[in-house]
C-alpha cells in the first residue's frame, strides 16, 4: 500500500508541470483591455495564449468589405515587452505589423474585399500571456465614432 501512495504521489508530481501554470491569471488579465474595444463590437471570443520566448500565437480571421475592424492586443509580459502583431494575406504576404509602434493600445483595420488572413502575435525576448481582442463596426458608424489609432486600408 505504501508504495502505491509513493508511486501515485509521483505520478500526480510528474504531472504538474504539463498542467497550465497561470491559465487562470491569462484568462482574466485581458478583462482589462475591453474598454480599448470601445465602440466597436466585441466579436465575442477571446483568443488567448501564454507564450514563452520563440513562440507565436496564429489565428485566422475572415474580414469582410464593409466593416471596420479593431484589433486589441492585450499582453503580460514578464518583462513589460509589448506584444508583436503581424497581419497577413491570403497569399502570406505581410500587410501589416506594429514592431516599431508596440505602445498603440489598438489599431484599426478596414478592407476592400472580403479576405481570410492570418494573425500572428507574439514576444519578441520575453515570455507571459498574450491575448487579442477583435471588435467590428459597420464602415459608416466607424467614421462617424472619434479617437481613431490607425486605420489600414487593404484592397
């Protein structure tokens, strides 16, 4: 019996570190980047990741004509290092990235075609949780709403 509780304790042990440390504290952190979403539309998913240095998060988006979308990246670094988003087409083509402008809490996005593209998000030396929230406006409520980031439009 004694070595059964030894066996399974080690067992339990040996588990632990595949266990996902902190996902309680990523689930939550980004609650705190909502307000930035603000006026547009939250998508409602909350697509989230802990990543460690060398790791990249890949999401893709359809992104219809007609619609305005915010971009939301919402990061922990251990470090206090800004996430890097990068946005890219159907044919892989990078058509956008904030490497040099990580401080912009959002940007904004508009396209002249429906399209799927992939986004990347990721640390450039640290590691910690990563987040993005897409939030979405008609293109005639997005001009009439202020205090625009950035506005990309793609063709």
């Amino acid at each position: 019996m004694k070595t059964f509780a030894i066996t399974l304790l080690t067992l339990v042990a040996s588990l632990l570190p595949v266990l996902p440390a902190g996902s309680e504290t990523c689930d939550k952190f980004a609650l705190g980047c909502e307000p930035d979403l603000f006026p547009y539309t939250y998508d409602g998913q909350y697509y989230k990741s802990e990543l460690f240095p060398g790791e990249k998060a890949k999401m893709k988006f359809t992104f219809y004509s007609g619609m305005v979308y915010r971009l939301v990246p919402c990061g922990g670094a251990k470090t206090g290092e800004g996430l890097i988003v990068e946005l890219y087409d159907g044919n892989g083509v990078r058509v956008f990235t904030n490497e040099k402008m990580r401080d912009e809490p959002f940007w904004d996005f508009e396209f002249g075609a429906t399209q799927t593209y992939q986004l990347i998000i990721r640390y450039d030396k640290s590691e910690g949780c990563a987040a993005m929230l897409v939030g979405y406006l008609e293109q005639d409520k997005a001009k009439a709403s202020a205090g625009v980031s950035s506005n990309i439009r793609r063709n």
